[in-house]
C-alpha cells in the first residue's frame, strides 16, 4: 500500500535517544473502542430521565405570533412543554447563539429552536412536538452575505452588544485591530484590516496581476454522532452534565456564568466524544441544563442527524476577491484581497483566521487585506478544523498556479521561492518564529503522486495538483497531575477531552520523563470537579500544551524522589538517573531505590514519606504554527464532469511526531476531509433560507469509494516550546485540499475552478460544456 | 402500544423479547438488549454506524424493524470476541491505528468482518467498494484498509 513514513524508523530507540515518544505506539482505549465498549452519551441512562424532542423555527426570518402548546401537554406521556416563557432565571445574552435558549419574538434562521417537549419515551416526546401550535409572521429574510453588505440591505437583526468571542479564540490566537459592528446598523458583525507597504506601488512593479473571486460552500462538520448531551440538577444547587465535548471546562465556566452557579458546584463530564472538528464545543448545554434545571429531574438531548444539520454550527461559506502581483522571476509583489465570511444569524464566523492565512504563506512587501464576518438568515457557523482557513486558501493557493502557469514557472519552484520562514512577517506584523513550510514542499516534491507528474500529465484528462496549508494554532495554561502508585504504576489525570489520541501521547512523555516501559503509565481525563484545568481540546493545541504540562508534571514527580532519595543513596539529585523503574545513582545501578518502594514508602501506614505527586502547570506563549503540502492526482470525465482521484499524498510538519501512529491519522483524516469540501460537500438552501439538503444521502461524504490510501510524510521541523520539540497537529492537514483538487483539474483540463465543491455541473460549466 | 413478542438469536444466544412493532432493529438491541456498542449516526441508512450481520449478511438495522428479525440471527459488534479475545479484525484495527472517534467503529468491523467472510484475500479495490456504506469521518480510510488487509491476511494464516 502506497502509505508510508519516510522521516524515521519509529522502533526501538531513536537517534535522540528516546525510547517511548516517537514511537508509533496503539491507543491506550482501542480494545474499548473495537469491542463497543466505549460508553458515548447516547449509552447512558439515568433514573428518571426524560428526553428531549425540540420544535425548529420553520422560516430563516420571522416573527413568533404565538405558540400555543395546550396540544402537546395533552398527549399522554408528555411530562412538560418548555419555551421561552417556562425557562428558568438565566443570563440570556441575545448576541451569541450560545447565550440564548428559546427566542420569544423573533426566529433568526431555519431551524432555530424553539421550544421542547419532554418524555419519558423518545417517541412520544417526537409525535408531541408536531402538536405545538406555532403562529409566525414571516419577514424579510437575509441569505446573501455579499448583497447583506450592502446599505440598503435589510437587516439580519437588531443590533449586536456584548458579543462574547472566547469561543472563537480557544482555536487560534491572532492579534489585530479588530472593529466590532458600530455607528449605522449593518448586517456586518465585525471587520478587520492587514496592511503593509503599498499595494499600488507593488502592483505597478509586476509583470503580471490576477484577479478572480473566489466561492467556497458552507459544510458541516459531519462527526458521525450527533450532539448528545444529559443535564441532571439536584436540589442542593449541584449542576452535572455530561455531554460529548471538546470543551468541559469551557462549558463550565460558561453555565456558571449563565445561571449564576459557583463554578466549583458544576460537574462537566466530557463523554467521549464520536467526532468534533471544532462543532463540539458547547452548544446544546446550556439549553439541556435549564430544562434539567426547570425539570428537576435529568434531561438527555440526543440531536436527530436532521436536526444536527439544521441547528448545529457548520463552517461558513466564503466569498474573496483576490488580487496579485507577480514578477516574471516569480516574486510576489503585491496582495490585495477583501474576505467575506457569512456569519449566519450570530457572530462567531472565523474571518481573522483567514486574513492572516491569505497573505500569511508567501513573502510579499505590500499587502492590503480586508475581511468582514457578514450576519445572514441562516444557520450561525461554528469552527471546523482550521476554522476559515481552507476558505482562503482556495483562493491564494489557485492564484499561485494561475501565476505560475503565465509566467511559465514551476508551481512547486515558484513556491519555494516565496515561501515564509522564520523571521518573516505575517499579516498583522507578528514574525514567525521556527516553521517547516518550506521543508513540507521539499518534501511534497519527493512523493509519488508529485514523482509521477510528467507521466501522468501526458494522459488525456489526468492531471496533479499542488497546494501549501497552514494553521497558526491556540494558546491557552494547561495542567496535569501524575501520581506514583504503592506498586510503582503511575496514573496522568488531565482535563482535556481525548478525541484523537492525545491521552495516549501523555502516556509516551510521562514513560519517556520515568524512564519506564508504557504500561506503567495510565493516563485519564477527570471531569471539571476532579481533573486539573485545562483548555479545550481545539486550535490543535492538546498535545502542544497540556502535554507541556503532562511532561513537567513527570519531571516535578522524578525530582521529588530525587530529593528523598537523598539520605538513603548519599548522592546529590545532580547524581542520580531514573531506569529500569527506579531512581538510582549515575554510574552505579546497584545503589538504586525501586519506584515500587518509593510508593511504599509514601502510602503505608505510618510510612516516612509524602504522597509522591508530580503537578505540571504551563503558560503557553508561542504559537508553533504547522504547515502542510499536499498534492492530488485527479482524472476528469469530460462527458459527465466527474472526478476520479486516483492519488492523495500529504507532507505535513509535527514538530516532532510523539505518536507518528495517531500524527499520520490526522494527516489522512483532516486531508480527506479537505477533498470531501473540495468535491462535494455542500449546505444547499432554497430561496426562502431553508437547508434543502439535511441528511447524510444529499449532504455527501467523502466514502472509501472515492478515497484512494493518502500517502503520509511527517516532516519534522522542532517548535520552541511543544514537549520534545512537538507543534500542532491536528488542522493543517483539511487546509490545501480544495486548491490542491482545483489546481489537479485545471492540470487535467485546463478548466479553472472558483468555487467548490466541484460539482460535475460546475465542472462541466467551466468547461464550456453547459 | 400493544408489544409484540419476537425471539432472536442474537450473539449466539436465543432471546424473547417484547417490541413495539414500529421499533427499529437498532434500538430493539440498544434499548431492550441493552446492547449499545451499535451506534445510530443518522437513522435513515446512509452511514453505516448501525450495521449488524443478520443471517450473515450486513444491513443497515436502522432501517429494520423489529419484528422482521424474528427467529433469525443477529450478530453486533458485542459477538465478535470469543473466549475472552478480540476477533482478529478487531485486532488489527488497533494494530494499525485505524479508528479515532470510534463512532463508525463497531459498524466498520462489523461490515469488515463480514466482507472478509465472503471474500478472504479481498483486493484493495475490493475493500474500498466493499465499505462503501459505512462513513468514517475521522480517518480519511488509509488506516482502515490496512486493517481489514492485515485481518485478511492474519485470518488467512490461521490466526
Ligand atoms: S444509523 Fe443506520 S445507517 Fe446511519
Ligand atoms: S473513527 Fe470517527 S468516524 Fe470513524
């Protein structure tokens, strides 16, 4: 099979001296997850639990008359009708989508719910919401971000306040002059502008200047479960959820916040989570705790596929006009671009991002970027893998190609060449520090799908493509605790949830810090009352971050049996080494203290020693942004537009890839998530704002059908701060794959692609062909 | 609603149970088994979460109801271990690295195990066409092909 690693045997040691990280090694909870064992929110039952069937606002716009729900109390079975005038007391923030349960005058997008129906059985709670009677006044609703721009638009909504963004910073850190909505009412939630030098000037110095527009679908996550979440409320004031999240300790804080309960009386559960990509943050919660809340009993909130479609958070459509300058040596001149990121009915559209990604992959004297997060009638958007950032890259990685093909220039040459690296500028002035964009494109020019070009090229309809993506990743503190246990065992407690594989990377780092075989370590996420905080499983920051904190936590643990090894071995700490699962003296193994006596010696009754506990705490500071290339090998049926993708490879750098295992599994799954936009994946809505396509049959997925194995290459350039020299992994990888499938068809064809997803219609358009 | 009672074999061992008749497969065996290691991840047969072995051929048991499965056999992800150890396609799922979330997992082996029933040296092509009716979301497949062709082959040498 064409998959592969080239950068390192990962066996035995390496040449860093390490023996458990690096290694590709299989997850701590597999035998769990193969067997079905693994228990996911929709497996658990609580006495006395109610479910949750929820009323969606059948308009994108319209005002609430009445609702009358006499009906569906009626229905035997049907223990309680919420809406919004039956909700308890809460902190209602009508700006965020997160902040506001029921609406009670106005519905702001398709699907928004409205109320819900409580039962014991699932199907009497579903036959009863259709009984509400819901009177509504349609009005005018807004669908097109471009055209909502516009002054004498219709408004979306009354005006914003107090829009709360930490969501959207949990997943990349970037720093700007922002504008928030003021002055006239507009429908433009925010805005923000990257310049430098002088654009005009840069354009008047190149030889050539592209300018296209470029359109990009609004797509769903897709994780195959959908939103699940239990709220459960005892008397005494304690609130415990557990729902499937990327973000316990996020959603903590906020229903704290929300109904004014002490963050310490909050048990968030993050039950494992069947996929995320950035749409499992915290969404439902709030809504499933008020009615546990209004209830008092608990409450499960299990989305249908339909209404996790209609009423979750996918990843906005996009338009950008995009403008460059180049010179016949292929030096980019000038950049010029506008973004406009359709936001939905609240903010949260991820525009910074973008801006920063478009003019953030090439050295270029003289940029002038401008974006705008645009409200509509529709579904609010939410982050999904590398929030906003294949967006962009459509569009500058299809201007690269396009340059390169005028001027006659090598697209992979004419890459390297611009490339950023360490020192040069982004957008917003930052300097990079350490990044490997350069290193993925040697790289990606040495795998097999880029090897076969020529040859491939010279096949009618056949054609490769290339593309660079990025991600510049989140920050945010991070702990974690490690306990030595009476037989030696050490157990890691975290916060973050595990969606990925991360817990089995803070297996690797504790055994590589003790010195011990991995089935020492076990490794466990809390909940929020009992782990150590850490920030959301986001911005592809876990391991970077709380695997920071996992490996200081192993070191404080060694440096406290250092130091009561003092007496017993008469060295200085300076002097001893940990192997072979003790603590023992430089140079003389046999003078040694087993870890197992250590946790003797520190548990038994009337033992001399503390509780061995290691505690690690990190400020993350530095991003360490990844970058990927990727290239595609596609065949077009010109009869009926169809595309054939026959190879897939992907170089991507990890810093240091503590798992290559798991590393090489992000890689493939972001990149075929990254085809999937570029070929089919699509929200489609009528006129009136209504999604036409809900469910898994016409929102189409990526299937093993049209996946040929991606070709892995793991490119390790080390990040100054990530344990053991490790950066973000998870997002890079679904960034280049729509300009790397465009930039292959227009190889194939020579028909330029502006918007995807490719469909065969659009195919065949661009051909002439319709 | 009035029950109905159907009995099954499922995993092995025969069952009575008493279904509503509207009931799914899917959650006859979650809800009244109390077998939830099959997963339902849209509930209208284009995801393949829920997939079981009836008869020994794979369906979508979201899509079936109840009473169409009475007085046959049923397999779910919970009968492929025996004796205490994992099927050797649950293995080389591990081995390989070919699942992440797990959601579309005990589906995926399911269909996997199947194919390599009806197919024992299946081709790479023969895979990709064979699991095309169970979306994974999270791995883009590559590690998933190298499962079911490591299981093929264990199976093959007689593991
Ligand atoms: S749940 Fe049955 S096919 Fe998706
Ligand atoms: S492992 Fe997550 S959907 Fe397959």
């Amino acid at each position: 099979m064409a998959q592969e690693t080239k950068v390192r045997e990962s066996t035995g040691t390496d040449a860093n001296g390490h023996t458990a990280v690096g290694q590709r090694v299989t997850r701590l909870d597999g035998a769990a997850k193969v067997t079905g064992k693994t228990v996911y929110a929709d497996d658990m039952k609580m006495p006395g639990m109610l479910h949750t069937s929820v009323l969606y606002a059948p308009h994108a716009h319209a005002r609430i008359k009445s609702l009358d729900t006499a009906k569906a109390r009626a229905v035997p079975g049907v223990h309680a009708v919420i809406t919004a005038a039956d909700l308890p007391d809460y902190n209602r923030k009508d700006s965020n989508r997160t902040g506001l349960i029921f609406p009670d005058k106005e519905v702001l997008f398709f699907g928004q719910p409205v109320a819900a129906v409580l039962s014991e059985d699932p199907h009497v709670a579903a036959e009863a919401v259709e009984l509400i009677e819901a009177e509504f006044e349609p009005l005018p609703a807004v669908l097109d971000a471009v055209a909502a721009m516009e002054k004498d638009s219709p408004l979306v909504r009354d005006p914003l306040h107090d829009v709360d963004r930490s969501e959207e910073r949990g997943h990349v850190s970037v720093e700007t002059k922002e504008t928030e909505q003021e002055g006239e009412p507009s429908n433009i939630a925010s805005s923000a502008p990257f310049e430098r030098g002088d654009v005009a000037a840069g354009f008047a110095e190149a030889d050539i200047v592209i300018e296209r527009t470029w359109r990009s679908a609004m797509v769903h996550q897709s994780y195959i479960e959908p939103h699940a979440t239990i709220a459960d409320y005892d008397i005494s004031g304690e609130l415990s959820v557990w729902t499937s999240t990327q973000a316990p300790f996020y959603i903590r804080d906020e229903l704290a916040q929300a109904f004014g309960i002490p963050e310490n009386r909050i048990r968030i559960t993050a039950t494992e989570v069947g996929g995320g990509f950035g749409g499992k943050i915290y969404l439902t919660e709030l809504m499933v705790a008020a009615l546990a809340i209004a209830v008092k009993r608990p409450v499960k909130y299990i989305m249908s596929r339909k209404d996790d479609m209609l009423a979750a958070t996918p990843a906005p459509f996009a338009h950008i006009e995009l403008k460059t300058g180049m010179k016949r040596d292929g030096t980019l001149t000038a950049l010029q671009a506008r973004l406009i990121y359709d936001s939905g009915a609240f903010p949260g559209a991820p525009m910074l991002p973008g801006c920063m990604l478009i003019g953030g992959y090439y050295r270029c004297d003289n940029i002038d970027i401008k974006g705008y997060e645009v409200l509509t009638n529709k579904v609010s958007v939410g982050a999904l893998r590398a929030p906003g950032a294949h967006n962009a890259t459509f569009a500058i990685e299809s201007h690269m190609d396009i340059m390169a093909k005028e001027l006659g220039l090598d697209p992979l040459e004419m890459r390297l060449k611009n490339a950023v690296a360490e020192g040069d500028l982004m957008p917003n002035g930052q300097t990079y520090p350490a990044i490997g964009l350069r290193e993925c494109l040697e790289a990606i020019a040495d795998s097999d799908v880029w090897r076969r070009r020529r040859e491939v090229e010279a096949t009618p309809n056949r054609g490769i493509g290339l593309a660079v993506g990025g991600w510049l990743g989140g920050l945010q503190p991070a702990s974690a605790i490690v306990c030595l246990n009476p037989d030696g065992t050490l157990n890691v407690t975290v916060g973050s949830a595990d969606i990925t594989g991360t817990n089995t990377s803070f297996q690797q780092i504790t055994a590589e810090v003790l010195n011990v075989p991995l089935d020492m370590v076990n490794v466990e996420t809390g909940d929020t009352k009992t782990a150590p905080y850490a920030g959301m499983s986001a911005g592809s920051k876990t391991v970077y971050t709380v695997g920071r904190a996992v490996k200081a936590a192993a070191e404080d643990l060694k440096q406290q049996m250092f130091e009561l090894a003092m007496k017993r071995l008469e060295v200085e700490p300076e002097d001893m080494e940990v192997a072979n699962c003790q603590v023992q003296v430089k140079g003389a193994p046999d003078r040694a203290m087993t870890f197992k006596r250590f946790g003797k010696l520190s548990t038994n009754f009337g033992a001399p020693f503390p509780v061995i506990v290691g505690r690690g705490s990190i400020a993350a500071r530095k991003t360490a942004p990844g970058f990927t290339a990727q290239a595609a090998d596609v065949e077009v049926d010109p009869d009926t537009g169809d595309v054939t993708l026959h190879g897939y490879a992907i170089a991507q750098d990890a810093g240091f890839a503590i798992n290559p295992l798991s590393v090489e599994g992000q890689m493939q799954g972001g990149a075929s998530q990254g085809i999937g936009i570029a070929l089919w994946e699509e929200m489609r809505y009528d006129e009136d704002g209504r999604l036409l396509n809900p469910n898994l049959l016409d929102y189409r997925l990526p299937t093993s059908r049209d996946l040929p194995p991606i070709e892995t290459i793991i490119v390790e350039v080390p990040s100054e701060e990530g344990p053991f020299g490790a950066r973000i992994v998870g997002e890079p990888s679904i960034v280049a794959g729509p300009a790397a499938i465009g930039n292959a068809i227009d190889s194939a064809v020579g028909a330029r692609q502006h918007e995807v997803p490719i469909t065969p219609e659009r195919l065949l358009r661009s051909m002439g062909k319709l | 609603m009035p029950r109905q009672l159907i009995s099954l074999t499922i995993n092995g061992r025969e069952r009575e149970v008493a279904v509503e008749p509207h009931w799914t497969l899917l959650e006859t065996v979650r809800e009244a088994l109390d077998l939830t290691g099959s997963k339902e991840g849209c509930g209208t047969g284009d995801c393949g979460a829920c997939t079981m072995s009836v008869d020994g051929r794979i369906v979508t048991s979201c899509l079936m109801l109840a009473p169409q499965v009475n007085g046959r056999q049923v397999t779910t992800i919970e009968g492929l271990q025996s004796n205490g150890s994992l099927d050797p396609v649950q293995q080389a799922f591990i081995d390989t690295g070919g699942l992440q979330c797990g959601y579309c997992i005990p589906g995926m082996i399911v269909a996997a195990r199947n194919l390599i029933d009806d197919n024992p040296s299946p081709t790479l092509d023969q895979i990709r066409e064979g699991l095309a009716g169970n979306l994974c979301r999270c791995t883009g497949y590559t590690k998933i092909y190298e499962a079911v062709e490591l299981a093929a082959e264990r199976i093959r040498g007689g593991a």
